[in-house]
C-alpha cells in the first residue's frame, strides 16, 4: 500500500524571488512592470511646460483736450407754430480750428444737421472730417437762452484713427447772419472739450462726462 503513496513536490521558497517570501515570480514581474510605468509618468509630467502667464491688458486710450473755434454758414427753413413757438431745420457746413497740446488734430471740415424747437431746444447730428479723410461723428443738444443757445455734444464714434471716438464738448452758438430767406451763418462762442479715441464700440466709455 506504501508504494501507492506518493509524495507532493516542495514550493520553491518565495525567498529565491525578488517579490519576498511567498510572492510568486510573475506577480514580481508584474509589479516592476508597473513600477516602470509610474516612474515614467511622472517623469513625463515633471517635463510638460506650464501653461504662459495672461497677457497684461493695454492700458486705455488718454483724453485729448482741446479748445477751439466753429464757424459755419448754411440755410435753414422755419415753421411757426403758434403766435410764440417756432421749429426750424438747418444744415450747416464750416470749418472747425482746435488748440490744445492734446488736440486731435489742428482741424476739421465740419457739417451739421439740426432741428430746433424753441420750446423744446435743440437736437442735431454732426460729422467733422480731418485733411486725411478720417471722421468723428457727434450727437447735439441745445436750448435757447436769453444770451443764446448753449449746445452740448456728445461724441459716436468715427472711422481711421477716430474708431472708438468717446466724449464730449460744448459751447454757446451765436448767429451773425439771420435773413428772411433763410441763409444763416455764425459761430461757436467758448468751445472746448475732449475725446479718447480707440475704444471699442460694444465697450461705451461710462467716464465720459461734460468738461
């Protein structure tokens, strides 16, 4: 009966791997196979260049001042509405000279299209155009006074070195040539204001104000 017994054979000792005691040979390969793999990673990641910092914002157009004079001739047709009201439409055409270290340029042909209420005042559109062709456009606003109508602009925009045009300006107007055939002419009285140009126009200049 002995010689149907037979005898398992003997584990080899895990010590004879490089796992330790009882670790398999292919479980050890495994794991420094692994091993290798997350050595690498990170040494990969150690590599990869970092992101560029953001780049600083430029900084924002400065204003120009200026100071100058209008002066512009034209016709204008008139209505009356009543015994003591009166509305009238013009259009203008001029030349406008400005002063000031920062002026935007020394100066510009000027045209302006503007109807008046003398019991509402004054409400217009301007464009000025410089010897290089580019333009500034202008909303007006006025009223009639005692010494005469005072007028607000407020700058739109315009094209070339103009786009982005933001600001203001005002001055009195004062007519020197009123006859009854509607031929008009006069000038500005007290002009001065400033612009900062090369904003974008979805980005409205909110510190734009009256000088």
């Amino acid at each position: 009966m002995f010689d149907r017994l037979r005898i398992a054979p003997k584990r080899p000792s895990g010590r004879d791997g490089a796992g330790g005691p009882g670790t398999p040979p292919a479980a050890d390969a495994w794991a420094r196979r692994w091993a290798g793999v997350l050595v690498a990673s990170l040494a990969m990641a150690g590599c990869t260049p970092s992101s560029p910092p953001p780049e600083a914002a430029p900084p924002a157009p400065a204003w120009q001042e200026f100071e100058g004079t209008w002066t512009a001739a034209g016709d204008r047709h008139t209505i009356r509405l009543g015994a003591d009201r009166r509305a009238s439409i013009g259009n203008f055409r001029g030349s406008l000279l400005l002063a000031g270290a920062s002026r935007p340029s020394v100066g510009f042909l000027a045209e302006a299209v503007v109807l008046n209420d003398s019991a509402t005042g004054m409400v217009g559109r301007a464009v000025w155009t410089d010897d290089r062709g580019d333009q500034v456009f202008s909303e007006l606003r006025g009223e009639s006074t005692a010494t005469g109508n005072r007028v607000a602009g407020t700058f739109l925009g315009g094209t070339g070195r103009y786009a982005g045009a933001a600001g203001s300006y005002e001055f009195s107007w004062r007519f020197v040539l009123d006859s009854e055939d509607g031929a008009v002419q006069g000038q500005s009285m007290g002009l001065k204001g400033r612009v900062r140009v090369g904003l974008p126009p979805s980005a409205p200049d909110k510190g734009a104000s009256q000088p």
